[in-house]
C-alpha cells in the first residue's frame, strides 16, 4: 500500500511538471530590469527615508544587494554599451550619447541568443539618438527614438510599425513586457531586457504619485556649500543646466537663481523624481507576480539596477558625468537562488562591466572574448581574494552639454584621485581632487594640495595609468575631446 502511495506521489509530482510553464532546461531564464539616472537611495533597501519601494526592497532580501556598484562611465549610452559588452567605453566606441552600439560588437543577450535563448528588449534603448529600429541579438526589440516621455510615447514596435502607445511610460513598458513573457515557450529559456525611462528627466510621476512627497521639505545638500577647496570649474557650473542655480530640469523657470526661496524648486524637483521611482516598484511587482503564477519565479535571474549614478545638488551640481560619488554610484541587485540561498550583501567594489561576464557564467553560456569586467559569481558563492582593490574610471567632454571637463580618476577602497586632462596632451588646467573615503565619504574635504599626502597621490597616478593601460589606454591612445571650459548656454531642446 505505501508502495502504491510513493508510485501515485510521483505520477502527480511529474504531472504538475508537464503543465508548469517552467522550461526543463537547465539553463535559466533572465529578466534584466535597467533604469535611467537611479540613485541607490532613491530606494527603501539602499536607506532612503522617504521613498516606499517594499518590492525592490524584497527582491533584495531575498537575493544579493550590492552595496559598492558602479558605472565606469556615468553617461546613458556609454554605461548602457560597458553593461551589454563588458568593456570600458572607450573599447566598446561608443563614448557620448549619440554613437550606436557597433553591430559587430558581441553582447550578452546576443550570446545567449546564440545559445537558444528567446530574447526581446523593450523600454528605452538610447544608443544611436534618431534609431529606433531593431537592433541585433534580439527576437523582439521594441524601443523609441531619443528620450521617449513618460506619457503617450511613440513606439517602434520591432520594425514593423510605429505607433503612439496611450499611457504612463512605466506602465506602458510592464504592459508590452508581460504581452512578451507570456507568448513564451515552456522548453525554451528567455532574456527579457526591460529599460525603464524612470528616473531620468524630465521627472514626470504618475498622476497617483504627483503628491507624495509634498510634506517633506529637500534642502540643498550640505556640500552644496563646502566647495572652496574644489576646482574652479565646479563653482562655474553651478548657475547653468548641471548646477544647483540653474533651470533644474525646467523645474525652475526663472535662472539662475540664488536666493534663498528658491530651494522650493529643488524641493520639488526631487519630488518628481521620487515619485517615479513608486511606479517603478509597481511594475516589478507585476512581473513578480506573474513569475510567480506561472512557477518561474525561482529560474529566472532577476536583475534590477541603474545605468549610471546622479548628483541631486552634491557639490552644487545636479545630472552625472563627474567622477564624484553620487554620480558613480549605481543600485544592483541580484536574486537567483541558485547563485545564493541566503540573502548576502556584497560589499566588494562592482562595476558595470562585471554584469556581462557574470551572467553568462549563470546562464552556462559561452564567455565574450577579453572583457574588462569580471564574474561575481565566485565573489558571492565562495569569496574572491582575487577581487579588485581599484579601478578607473574616465568620462569625456562634450560640446552638446559642455558643463563637465575630461575626466580621469581612479577610486580604491580607501582613496579617490580625480583630474581633468585638457585634451591637447599638455598639463592639466584644472585643480586635482583627492578624497579619503573612509574618513570622508561624502567628499567634502579636498585633500589635494596637503604636502604630506603627495607620496599618496603619486601612488595613485601611477595605479591609474596601470589600470587604463590594462584596458589598451596610455598617453598616446587615450583620445579625448578639447576641454572647452565650462558654458552657460542651455543645450539643444531635442537632445535634454
């Protein structure tokens, strides 16, 4: 009898089997959640105060949360190409935020096509600024040309039509992604890219979210006012389209303004971006929640992170591109059970050009050749005495948004050195910037000009120059723009 009870317990267990849409691959399904301009504290789980984010915040507890993440370029399109490629921008080649992503050049999504992955991409692309058709690696790809708005954008959906899409971006985006997921195969894996506007300016909440905020006041941030040891060319930037001063984003009408009323349109600026942030834990609820219904849940790696960091007023600054840590910092998170049973939170220092390599070692896919990233695989399983101390970071000037000179910087554990090559191969023409982070993680202190950290300074050089030397980079192959100087002039309406 208890014979026949074991038989029936199995038939029914393989039953269940053969109706779940779980595929029996071994190999994972991914689901890669990127937002635009995300600060890690703009979220519950990286310590916010203000913002209600339970379903990122979850997903956190239940996976691995990268507390040290960062962009190596803090630039939309060069951040987004070192994620898909694993290599720094200036291999990739796609430096500013108008170059397409080489055709030829391998990805992570490409390769895991190759492998027999279903693969789509919806949401913001933002690689080649006036293309929006459909780009290699991918089954569906469903994008917009330029920034997109956070309401009623027009979409090309896979090349075959171009269409208005009533509705708020976010929710539109979640909408198209469970349309996708729920065409898929059960013997089949699939790589759903899910690219969020959310954050990026202009900060549209939802109607529902529009009023969230409105009790908590936002003053400018204390280093805001702690910038007489920085390089002249921070202080310039403070009343143009990247300062504290200037029009932030539209939010303020009436620029540059000093005064001391005029916080109120910082405050609310900061306000827009918080709320569409809410709507953007609704959507991951959503795709939990279906993953969940469908029993896929627990074989789907599930990332969620940003593109590049953001200044929200840091030094008088707001938008990225510096090499200052508001700007470098990026949230990740990762949950996969198969990667950790345990929560685990990773306090190693991460880079964007870690995630191609780290989830084609999940996924059991061919490696891309000669990365500059590294798995974390290793790191999170077993520990990795091996793991990186230091890297660099690099940024280049633009003339479309000529607020940020060249810059060249290298961050260790401990220590960050920042300068600004000019671009014609002579000596720097803007003061340097060196930080103790443990003492100063905020980076109020400029360290640069005192005689008894010179030795740390020229270690620090002499590191930076080995790490971009390891990536192809040296006097004569590190090719950048003149630096122009700072310029109070708006850009271009069409490109904001």
């Amino acid at each position: 009898m208890q014979m026949n009870h074991l038989f029936l317990a199995i038939a029914l267990a393989f039953s269940a089997l053969a109706d779940s849409p779980v595929h029996a691959a071994a190999q994972p399904n991914v689901l890669f959640i990127l937002c635009d301009d995300l600060r890690p504290d703009a979220l519950g789980c990286f310590g916010s105060k203000h913002v209600k984010t339970p379903n990122i915040d979850r997903l956190a507890a239940e996976g691995v949360l990268f507390k040290n993440a960062f962009c190596t370029t803090s630039l939309c399109s060069p951040s987004r190409a070192s994620i898909l490629s694993g290599l720094y921008a200036h291999a990739h080649g796609v430096t500013n935020n108008f170059t397409e992503y080489p055709a030829q050049m391998g990805s992570w999504p490409q390769t895991l096509h190759d492998a027999g992955y279903a693969t789509a991409y919806i949401g913001k692309y933002h690689m080649g600024e006036e293309n929006d058709d459909p780009r290699p690696g991918f089954d569906w790809f469903v994008t917009h040309k330029g920034q997109g708005k956070y309401f009623d954008t027009e979409w090309n959906l896979n090349g075959k039509k171009r269409e208005v899409v009533k509705g708020y971006y976010t929710t539109v985006v979640t909408d198209m992604t469970l349309d996708w997921l729920k065409q898929q195969k059960a013997e089949k894996p699939w790589c759903m890219f899910l690219g969020h506007k959310a954050p990026h300016s202009f900060y549209t909440p939802e109607p529902k979210y529009e009023h969230s905020f409105d009790d908590v006041r936002v003053p400018y941030p204390a280093s805001a006012f702690q910038i007489d040891d920085k390089p002249t060319w921070i202080k310039d930037r403070q009343e143009t389209w990247h300062g504290i001063y200037g029009p932030l984003f539209e939010w303020r009408k009436k620029f540059p303004d000093r005064s001391p009323e005029a916080v109120k349109d910082f405050e609310n600026m900061v306000h827009g971006y918080w709320g569409t942030v809410l709507s953007v834990d609704d959507s991951l609820a959503r795709l939990r929640s279906y993953l969940e219904e469908t029993k896929q849940l627990d074989n789907t790696i599930i990332v969620f992170m940003g593109d590049n960091g953001l200044l929200e007023g840091e030094h008088g600054m707001v938008d990225k591109r510096t090499g200052h840590e508001s700007s470098l910092r990026i949230p990740l998170i990762v949950r996969y059970p198969a990667l950790t049973a345990q929560p685990r939170v990773i306090e190693d220092q991460t880079l964007t050009v870690d995630m191609a390599p780290s989830l084609l070692e999940l996924c059991t896919a061919p490696a891309l050749p000669k990365v500059h990233g590294k798995s974390w695989v290793k790191l999170i399983q077993q520990g990795d005495a091996e793991w990186r101390k230091a890297w660099f970071y690099h940024y280049n000037y633009e003339k479309q948004f000529p607020y940020t000179p060249n810059v060249r910087a290298i961050r260790t554990d401990r220590w960050k050195y920042i300068h600004y090559p000019h671009g014609d191969g002579g000596a720097d023409r803007h003061l340097a910037e060196l930080y103790d982070l443990k003492a100063d993680p905020i980076e109020t202190k400029n360290l640069i000009s005192q005689a008894e950290l010179a030795g740390q300074v020229t270690a620090l050089q002499a590191e930076l120059a080995k790490l971009m030397l390891a990536t192809g980079l040296d006097d004569k192959t590190d090719v950048m723009p003149l630096d122009e100087g700072i310029k109070s002039g708006l850009p271009d309406a069409k490109i904001r």
